[in-house]
C-alpha cells in the first residue's frame, strides 16, 4: 500500500511542539571530545495536523529550534473522527513496528513514550497503540508517521469507490 502524504503549511495554523528524544553524541579528536546533540521533536496543532523533525547541534536549545523548524517543514493532515482514529493501522520503519487501533471515548491515549507525543500532537484523544519492535524514538515516531498517514477516513474512501458517503450508511 503507497504512502499517501497529505501535506500542510505550519503558517496557517498555530503548533505546539513536544520534545520527544535528545541525544548527545561524543566525537573523540586529537584535542578532546566535543560535544553535540540531535533533538527529535514532533509539532502539532492537535486538531489533525503533525510533523516530526531531528535538529543537531553543539548546543541543546539550538537543536530543540533546529528540529522544530524541520518539523514545520514536514507535516500531514490526519483523518480524526470522535476524537479516536478511523480504523486500526499496523505500520513499520527500520526496526520499529507499531499498531494503533480505535478505543471508546475516554479510554485515554494508551500509548508509550514517543508514539505518546506524536498521537497527543495530533489531538486523537482515544486510542490504543503498541510498540512491537524496536524502541529506538527515531524509528518509532516515524512507523507511527506511517500509521498515520495511511488512515482513510469513510468520505475519502467512498470516493475512490464512486459511492456517496450517505448511501454507505443509509443503506
């Protein structure tokens, strides 16, 4: 099934930005070790539009702005109904594997870690997700991009079809 990216201007809309890994790496050179780190940071206006950016630096703040900046670059649209998604979704990246599946309302996000940050930035307020590979927080966030980006909600899939939304549920 091909990715189907349904992309967004960050300036139309007001985002929030959440932090979701920093990284410090270590070079060893003749003088010394030096320091850098890469951020990884998810932005959304959580009301179905998100996107995901890695920032390096040698300092931490710069990064985190380094990596909201790539973020803004790189947002999709995201189908949401009742505050829950569409229907479930397996999706996967490298080593990362992940499942999200719809949940009543008031289940709450059952989710871990960086798939946590990006369903909240979505503004999905029910669902159940579940990590079933790798736990790396690059890989994770972008298979749960790729989750994400594969829902078709019943409008869009009716379309492709050549039926009218109002005749798939009035019989």
């Amino acid at each position: 099934m091909a990715t189907q990216l349904r992309s967004v201007r960050a300036t139309d809309i007001e985002i929030k930005d959440r932090l979701v890994n920093i990284n410090r790496v270590t070079k060893v050179t003749k003088g010394g070790r030096t320091f850098s780190f890469s951020a990884i940071v998810v932005v959304g206006d959580e009301n179905g539009v998100v996107g995901h950016g890695l920032g390096k630096s040698k300092e931490v703040t710069e990064a985190i702005s380094k990596g909201i900046d790539d973020a803004k670059k790189n947002m999709i649209k995201v189908p949401i109904q009742h505050g829950t998604i569409p229907h479930a979704q397996l999706a996967k990246f490298g080593g990362a594997k992940v499942l999200i599946k719809p949940a009543a309302h008031g289940t709450g996000v059952i989710a871990g870690g960086a798939m946590r940050a990006v369903l909240e930035s979505v503004g999905i307020t029910d669902v159940l997700a579940k990590s079933l590979g790798s736990s790396n927080p690059h890989n994770v966030v972008k298979a749960t991009f790729a989750a994400l980006a594969n829902l078709r909600d019943a409008k869009e899939i009716a379309a492709t079809r050549g039926v009218s939304v109002s005749k798939v549920f009035n019989g």
